[in-house]
C-alpha cells in the first residue's frame, strides 16, 4: 500500500499545514479500512470502472465511478467504503502526464467496447483495495484493451511499443511480465478478460498491478509506460451471509504488522526504481547529446563501423601501427573496396579528449587541399572513436624536396631556427612574401615536431595559430630525438657573416628509409614543413635514422 506519512512540520506555513492535516486525515482513515476497522464486513463484491464514469454491461454488472484525479502520489477512498485505490508513480520527462488512457476506437472481442475505451494508466505501482468484504474465497475478473499502442502488425515504429507489467493478488505474483497487446494476439483495441481466484481473510482484498521497468518507455511519447487497467469486478465463490464478526485483536495486530512491512517494501522498491530510472535516462541523455554534436558536424564524412575498421587493420595489429601522436596510436588498414587507409585511435588515456575529437573531424571537413592528407570518414560507437584518413606512400617531405640530395631536413630547420635564420628556409625563388607569416608557419611546423605527444599542438590549435586567431606558443627546445642522435657535424662555427656554408656530404645514404618513414602527412604525428631545395650545412654520416630511433618510436 502507497500511504505517504509526512512527520516534523516544524516551520511550514498555515497553507502546507492544512494540506499536511488532510493528508493526515485521510491516510488514517484508509490504514482503518484496511486494518479490519470496521463494525462488521458489510459486502461481498464490487465492481470498479477503472478511470471512468460509472455504466453498466450487458450482464447487469454495475461498474462504479472511479475518475479522479490522480498525481504522482495519491490514493482515494469511494464514498460507499467498498473500495478504494492507491497510486504512486511519475513519469519520466513526460510534460503534462495523464493517468487516465481514453480512445475513441472500437473494442474487438466484447459486448460492452465502452468499458474499455477508458483506462487507468500508472506508471509506476496501482492498488486497488475491496474494503469490509465477507471472508472467504473470491473470483476476480480483471478487463484489459491495449488503447495505447497501434496494431502490432503495423508497418510504423509505434508498432513496436510494448506494455510489460505484473499482476498480484494479496501479495502473491499471478501474471508476470503480463502484455496485453500480446495476450489479445498482437492486437490493439481487442478486449482481454483475466479471471482469479483469491482469498480473503481479514475482510480486504488487495489487487496490485506494478511497473518493473520492462517494455519500451518513450513510444509513442516520451514517458509512456506502465500498467493499464479498465475494470475490476469482485464476486464471492460462496452464498454471502454477511454476518463475519470484526477482524479480533491478535489479527489486527498481526494485520498491522504486515501492512507496515508491505508499506515499507513498497516505498523503498519504487523509490529504488524511480532513482534508477532517473540516473538510467540521464545517463542515456547525456550519451545521446554527446554523439548528436559529433554528429551534427557538416560537411559530414562518411561513417565507419567499428568492426569493419577492426577487419581493416587485424584487429589493430602492432605490426601495421605507423606511428602515435597525443590523440592516439595510427595504423595502416586495407578497407573493403581495397582503398589503404591510416585509422587514427582515439587513445583513453588521451589528454586531448572529445572535444578535439570534434574539432578534428570539423577542421579536416571544412579544409580540403590537395596538400593536406584527406578525411575519408570517422568512427563512433560508444567510447570508441576513430578517424579514417587517406594513406600516402611517397615517404617524407624532405625526400619530396631533396630528391637527388637525400639529407635531413628536419636538423637543419632547427639549425636555421637556433641560429635566427629560419627565412632561410623559404624558397629563394619568392622574392616577395609576408616575412611575418613565413615565420609563423615555420614556427607552428617546429612545433609539431616534438616528441612528446603533450608538447605537440592538436589539429584545432594548428588551424587557430595559422589563422592568427591565437599566438604561436613559444618553442624552446629541439625534440628529444634530435638532441639524442650523435651528429657528425664538421659545420657548427659555420655560420658567418650572416651567411650559412653548405657543407653537406655528398653521402648518398638516406636518414629516412622511405619504405618505414610515417605515411601521413598529420601535426600529431609527423612534422610538415616546406623548405628551400639546397644541401643542408649538415653533413650526417651516422647513425642512419632507423637504426637509432627503431620501429614505431
């Protein structure tokens, strides 16, 4: 039973108070009813025209009013004392919630469709009680029509909706996960009447209907499910006499006991679903506002499936990793229609997170060249993110520039940078150019050039600083790798008179072994830089690239 007790109304105002008295009032007088309070058991039946006006069936059977109005929590006692009905119950998210479920069509399978074409509707737990019944043994007919929900045969999505609740009687389960729709064989509108057989020993008869989260929540509005219920009619298995005397004290005793318990049971299993519900939706909420702004993103690439880029690249297989930024590691994969991609693993340890995850997504739509490395698509499936770039073959930037000299270009842009002639680095054929932003783009090219994925700017940042929208951070120090390397280098007090000697080698050996260098061209993973096509002032001899830094560092 729902009986809501309000205690300590210390400081409450004169008009919450008078409300709490009422409360008060008519709690008692229903834990009276129920507890056996009555002089004598007065009746033995009732009929009960669940969330309607009162009418009468074919069979003669008088079906009393019971429409009133009902909120999250109420209950209410009819004025002849031989029922009453408790509901508790809110609906999740639903603006302006009805407890009462109407419908104009015609009821299939009976001879009275205007009992059915309204319903009580709850969504959480719905009692309804008979009060000072004779003891003994009684048949209850319970009427049932799906006026909710479209014909399961239908070809819409409301058609999948689903009803699921439990039926009790005095306290023991008869029906669960009870479906109206398909107990009248995946039929709406069509009349079900379920018939019990229930004892009454302390001159009440407890009918319980209860929403245990089953069955679908937000068809065909958000925030609609629980049970529904027509009618209830009540008749005696035996010949009334009507003569029972009051429940005796020991009963009443014991009666009160099991009602405190079945009170207590029933505030804390609906309070537990209701907070479960409320954290489940908001949880669900949140994941679907997220994944709306990674797809509301447009131009919009096209979308992989988790699976099929797993297949891609073997299950991401170490062997086929090409590199790993601040985002996360990249591996090279083969797609169904042959085309060679590079998957780039949103890592979870990642400190860029989601949201340049987005960012990343959007810049790489909106800007396309034909010098920057293509998006074919992404990847989202809970916190799996991934992103699908084109692969290219053609080694690094510097053999690009230096084909017929392989040196290393990297060493000598930071060489330029130490020594403040990083316009060096520009092609001498540009007579006239914006010195400013040459050195903006060298800097941001520096930049991405660092080890460690943190030090390394996301592609957002890039974007931002080329468009001068934010400064270019401070470079300081030449990537660990560079520093580690043991250099040859015969041209450190080369630069004189503001002019930089070329002293390269003419070693035909390559620091970059175009077969293993990083085959995307991307600020997290690899540095981008245009360079001025003359021989580097170092002469590196050893160690060869591959062999100091190995595969994959």
């Amino acid at each position: 039973m729902q009986l809501m007790k309000c205690d300590n109304r210390e400081g409450t105002n004169p008009r919450l108070s008078s409300k709490l008295d009422t409360l008060h009032s008519l709690r008692k007088k229903l834990e009276l009813s129920l507890r056996g309070g009555w002089p004598y058991a007065h009746d033995a039946n009732f009929s009960i025209k669940c969330g309607g006006k009162e009418m009468t069936s074919s069979e003669g059977v008088l079906f009393e009013a019971e429409n009133s109005a009902f909120g999250p929590a109420s209950y209410y006692v009819v004025d002849t004392k031989k029922w009453a009905v408790s509901n508790v119950g809110l609906f999740f998210q639903r603006i302006n919630p009805a407890y009462v479920e109407t419908s104009f069509a015609q009821i299939d399978n009976t001879l009275d469709p205007g009992i059915f074409q309204t319903a009580r509707l709850c969504p959480g737990s719905l009692r309804y009680y008979g009060l000072g019944l004779q003891n003994g043994f009684y048949t209850v007919n319970l009427y049932f029509a799906e006026i909710g929900f479209e014909n399961g045969s239908s070809v819409t999505w409301e058609s999948l909706a689903r009803r699921v609740f439990d039926i009790y009687l005095q306290g023991n389960l008869q029906l669960k996960d009870f479906d109206i729709r398909k107990e009248a064989g995946g039929a709406s509108n069509r009349a079900v009447q379920k018939n019990f057989t229930a004892q009454v020993s302390e001159n009440y008869l407890e009918i319980h209907f209860f929403w245990a989260g089953k069955g679908t929540c937000c068809i065909p509005e958000e925030g609609y499910y629980g049970p529904l219920i027509s009618a209830i009619s009540v008749i005696p298995d035996f010949q009334p006499t009507v003569s029972s005397l009051p429940p005796t004290t020991a009963s009443r005793k014991k009666n009160k006991t099991g009602l405190i318990v079945g009170i207590l049971v029933s505030v804390g299993v609906v309070s537990f679903l209701l907070i479960f519900a409320v954290f489940y939706f908001r949880r669900k909420r949140s994941g679907s506002k997220e994944d709306e702004e990674l797809l509301g993103i447009g131009p919009r690439p096209n979308t992989f499936s988790y699976a099929e880029l797993r297949t891609a690249t073997e299950d991401f297989n170490p062997e086929n990793k090409l590199g790993e930024g601040g985002f996360g590691p990249v591996y090279k994969g083969v797609l169904l229609d042959g085309r060679v991609v590079g998957v780039k693993q949103l890592s979870v340890a990642s400190q860029q997170g989601k949201r340049h995850f987005v960012a990343e997504i959007a810049t790489i739509s909106a800007v396309q060249h034909r010098n920057l490395v293509k998006l074919y698509g992404f990847c989202i499936e809970g916190d799996k993110k991934l992103l699908v770039y084109e692969y290219l073959e053609n080694g690094s930037l510097d053999q690009a520039l230096f084909d017929t000299e392989k040196i290393y270009l990297l060493e000598w842009a930071w060489t330029l940078h130490e020594n403040n002639r990083v316009l060096e680095l520009v092609d001498p054929t540009l007579t006239i150019f914006d010195r400013d932003e040459a050195i903006r783009v060298i800097g941001i090219a520096l930049l991405c050039t660092q080890a460690s994925p943190s030090l390394r700017p996301p592609m957002s940042r890039v974007v931002n600083m080329l468009a001068g929208d934010i400064e270019v951070s401070t470079i300081t120090t030449r990537p660990g790798y560079l520093t580690d390397w043991q250099f040859n280098d015969i041209t450190s007090d080369s630069v004189k008179d503001g002019i930089l000697t070329s002293l390269a080698s003419k070693d035909t050996n390559s620091l970059i072994d175009s077969s293993t260098a990083p085959s995307m061209v991307d600020s997290s993973t690899a540095p981008s830089m245009v360079a001025d096509p003359i021989p580097s002032p170092i002469n590196i001899t050893q160690p060869m690239l591959h062999e100091i830094i190995g595969d994959g560092r």
